[in-house]
C-alpha cells in the first residue's frame, strides 16, 4: 500500500468530508430529538388504527423505540446520502475518474503496484465512510444523552453496531471501486454503484410496507444492518458474516481483474 | 582484448500486442543502448505510445517479450518505474494543485529527491511564481512543461517519452533539446517517440521508424542523412547540358537553361563535373530526414 496515495486520497476528500461529517453529527443528533418529540404521536397513530403500523417504520427501523429510531435514521434516505457520497460515488469515480482524466497515466508511472494503488483507495475511502458513520451514531449518542435519553439506550452494543455499519457501507465501497476498475469512464461505475445501493433500499422499503414481499428482505444488504435489534441485544451473527462477505467478493474480482486489464491511451 | 558490451538498456523481442482482431503492434523487435537517445519514429496511430505503454505496463503484450534495465516488464514492472521517467502522451495533471503541489505529489510517490528540478524548472523558464498556480490555469505548453519535469526531475537512468515537445513552443522545445544533449553527455538513456522529423534528426543518435504496428526500419540517424538524396537545382548561362553527363543525378527535369534533380552519393564528384564558366547558379537543399521518410514509406510495405 502506498502512504502517499493514501494521504493524497483523504486529501481530495477533506472538504467534502468535513462538510458530511458536520451534517452526519447533526443528522444524529436530531434523531433522538425527534424521538421525543414524536414517538407517543405515532403510538397512538398506531394504536388508533388510523395508519397500518407497517406505513410507520422506515425499513427496518420505526420511531417506536430509541434503538428504533436509530435504525430509521440510518436507513433514512439522508443517511444514505451522506454515507454513500463516499462508499458510492467516491468509490465509483476515484480510479475510473483518474482514467477519464488522465491522472492515472502519471500515477502509474510511478513505482506502484496496481494492488497498491486499489487498497490505497480502498483504505482511504474505508476512513472515510468509518468517520461519517461514527460521526452520525456519535450524534446521536451525544444528543440522547443531552435529551436525557440515555437510560434508554444500552451503549454496550455499540462497537457491534459500528462494526455492522461499517461491513454494510463496505460492501458498497468495494462494489463501487470494483466498478470503477472494470469501465474507463465514470458514468457507468457510478450508474451501477447507485443502482446496486439502490436496489437494496428499494428491496428493504418494500418488505416492511408489505408483509407478502417480507421475505425479500433479507436479500437486501441493508436488511442486515439493523442497530435497533443490536442495542437491544438481539444481534444475528449472520448479518455481519453477510455484510463482510459481501464486501470481501468484490475486493476479490477487483484484485483479480484491475492488474490484468490493458489500460490503453485515455481519448 | 574487448570487454562484454553493456546490456542493452531497453531489449524488445518479437512484442506484440493484439487488440482482438486488430494488430497494435507486430512481432517489435528492438534495442536501445545505454547513452543513447533513440527515436521512436512514426505518424500517428502507428504503434508507437503502444509499444511504450507495454514496457511500462500499462497494456500486457499479446507475445513477445521485453526487458528494461535489465528487468523483464512482465514481472519486475514496478521496479522498472522506480528507475525510469515517463512523460506520456498528451499529459493530463491534477488541475485542482498547483504546479508544485504535482511536482511534490509525483516525486513522492516515485520515492526518489527531485535533484534536478531546480535546474529543469530554470531551464524551461518555470519560475516559483508559475509553479505556485492552480493546474488549471496553465496552458498547453506549460503542462507539457511541467509534464518533462515530473519526468526527468528524479534524475531517472532511463527517460521515456511521448511526443515531448508536443505544445512546446520553438524557444521551449530548443531548452528541451539541450537538456536531452545534456542528458547524453551524462551517459543517461533517452528513448522518445515523435512524428517530428526534424526533432529526430537534431537529437537522436538512432531511429527505429514504425508503420502500421511494424518496424519498417532501424536507422543510424547520421549514415542516415549521409546516404539521403538532395535536391539539386542548377542553371547556366545559355543551354543546360546533358543531363546524362551529370554524375549521380536522378528524376532529372530539365527546364531551359535550368536542371532540376534529385542528387545521391557524393557531392563533390557532382560539382566538378558541372563546373564552367557558364555555371550561372547551384542549389543543393540541406538533406532532411523528411524525404528519407517519406521515400521511406512511399516505397515500402510494412514488413519488407
């Protein structure tokens, strides 16, 4: 791996990541805000019968409970914003972009390995994703326990729940790098990277709002990232076993196909 | 008793490279010694960045094997870049850095001092002023610039380049050839392609011409200009004599009082067989690899 590259990846990221970790943390911190504020409306929304309790979850989270609430807010569409800048796009354009570009002839011109030059990537955008993911889960334990919440919340779990976190948004780093080797441009990488995120979510949404295509979920990789069930000392192994698998298969193809491929003069 | 010669510093046997149907490059065969600057010769599309991009690993030949410095590019890759400098093709750089911030980007990622980029920075007039701007604000020809410092700057033993003095202008590529000169008195390897016959012919010490994926042709570029053909004009006072009478002039028109012909072999034998005091007027044309090019590919198939 080279330290170089690395740092020069975290680099061209800093900004961005600056301005994502900020919204990550604030993102968190209102979760449990909106918590209090809002759960004993949606109980008796539920109770009332008015709403089927399924149109009240998002995914696999609900705003029933903390851990709950936690869940919905990071499966909610804006976490998956904030962490798929980098485990998507960033991914998906960091190699294919400096092949549209150009940079990537000067780069290789350069005693580095291809292997090098990936895991350097992978590493650098893995930080990356593991710095908005612990901002998000920090505000919202810090925002929990300013709301006077955290009787409610058992923080035991919550390495386990990072680590869950982290395999998920792995899997998507990994399958937007490995796009990002296979095309010379960016736009099919990131068109497929979205599409491979967005198919989990589509596939997770519709399984908790309707119960004859449940069974679909667990096809959904976000299906297996499930904080609520973590905190409150339900955890199945499984869900990290899947995650990490599914992270580690495309790191495979991607070592296996980048060193083979011919990378001819860029147009 | 006369020592071993040196191991070539680029050895290429039968490369090929096959894009499906489509023969990049055919069955090279080449080598490029030590202290040499070697041409690369060929119009565009004829092979040339391909078979650079082989040597350095970009692309994986079809068959055929290849050694830099001693190392084979199948296998030791990354070392034969620790070794050498690249300038590639129509270079692209980080335009979000500046110029300097590429420099120290590349030099760091190459692992070796920037010993010479004071000197190639003074030399191509990129003063600290330049280097402190934005990539993207510079121009063709000062990318290009900054393109054969991030190439030469780490002092490699062996320098590759494409097309170098692309965008330069005529002051900047006359600083570049002076480096190369500089660069030769040094013992360093040059091995550059260029559709740029004049280039060629002012700094290489050998040219490998390339067509259609073929090597046509490996010259000494000075027995090159040496057996070339001049043009030769003459006129006399009054009628023009036999043309037939004059030694070594071929595709002979005559025009009047005026001869106009294509001279090969010796000069002075020529002058003295049409020297008379009706001589009126001789022009023999400075002999230029162009037309030794062109005859070149006008007469041969790739291959012969």
């Amino acid at each position: 791996m080279s330290g170089r590259l690395f740092i020069q990846t975290l680099r061209w990221q800093r900004v961005r990541l600056a301005v994502v970790v900020l919204a990550g943390i604030a993102w968190g911190a209102l979760l449990p805000v909106i918590y209090n504020a809002f759960s004993e409306v949606i109980r008796d929304l539920a109770n009332s019968g008015a709403f089927p309790e399924e149109m009240l979850n998002i995914g696999s989270g609900s705003l029933f409970t903390l851990p709950g609430t936690i869940t919905l807010g990071l499966q909610h569409p804006l976490a998956l914003a904030m962490l798929g800048i980098f485990a998507v796009g960033g991914s998906s354009t960091a190699i294919a972009g400096e092949r549209a570009r150009g940079t990537l002839e000067v780069l290789l011109a350069r005693p580095v390995s291809r292997v090098s030059l990936y895991l350097s990537i992978l590493a650098a955008l893995l930080l990356t994703v593991a710095i908005v993911l612990s901002a998000i889960l920090g505000g919202m334990v810090g925002s929990a326990t300013v709301t006077g919440l955290a009787s409610e919340l058992d923080l035991g779990p919550m390495p386990i729940v990072f680590l869950n976190g982290f395999g998920l948004w792995a899997a998507f780093t990994t399958f937007g790098l490995a796009m990002s080797v296979t095309f010379d441009r960016p736009g099919p990488a990131i068109g497929l990277s979205l599409a491979w995120l967005l198919i989990h979510y589509f596939v997770e949404i519709l399984g908790s709002l309707w119960t004859d295509a449940a069974w679909a979920q667990a096809y959904s990789l976000l299906h297996h990232f499930n904080p609520g069930e973590i905190l409150t000392g339900e955890l199945d192994p499984l869900d990290l076993v899947i995650v990490y698998a599914a992270a580690i298969v495309p790191l495979i193809y991607a070592l296996l196909v980048f060193p083979k491929r011919d990378l001819a003069a860029p147009a | 008793m006369e020592g071993t010669p040196p191991a070539p510093v680029i050895s290429i046997r039968a490369l090929t490279k096959h894009y499906g149907s489509v023969e990049a490059l055919t069955d090279l065969t080449l080598e490029v010694n030590q202290g040499e600057i070697y041409g690369f010769l060929g119009p565009n599309g004829a092979g040339k960045s391909t078979a650079i991009r082989t040597l350095l690993g970009y692309l994986h030949a079809t068959r055929g094997t290849a050694s830099v410095l001693g190392m084979d590019i199948a296998t030791e890759s990354v070392e034969i870049r620790r070794l050498t400098g690249y300038l590639p093709g129509g270079i692209a750089l980080y335009d979000s850095l500046s110029g300097e911030q590429v420099l120290d980007y590349l030099v760091d990622m190459q692992g070796r001092q920037p010993h010479r980029r004071a000197e190639l920075c003074e030399r191509l007039e990129l003063p600290t002023s330049v280097l402190k701007r934005k990539v993207r604000d510079y121009s063709r020809g000062m990318r290009q610039k900054i393109g054969v410092v991030q190439a030469l700057q780490h002092d490699p033993e062996l320098a590759i380049l494409d097309e170098p003095t692309e965008g330069l202008d005529p002051l900047m590529q006359h600083a570049f050839y002076s480096i190369l000169d500089d660069l030769r008195r040094e013992g360093r390897t040059v091995f550059f392609s260029s559709h740029v016959l004049s280039e060629v012919e002012r700094l290489c010490d050998r040219v490998a011409i390339i067509r259609a994926g073929r090597l046509m042709a490996i010259h000494d570029v000075g027995e090159l200009l040496a057996r070339r053909r001049r043009r030769v004009t003459v006129r006399w006072r009054g009628a023009a004599p036999d043309p037939a009478s004059l030694p070594g002039l071929e595709d002979v028109q005559v025009d009047g009082n005026r001869i106009i012909g294509m001279l090969s072999g010796e000069v002075a034998g020529f002058v003295r067989s049409i020297a008379s005091p009706n001589l009126d007027d001789l022009i023999i044309e400075p002999a230029s690899l162009e037309e030794a090019f062109l005859e070149y590919y006008a007469s041969e198939e790739p291959g012969q």
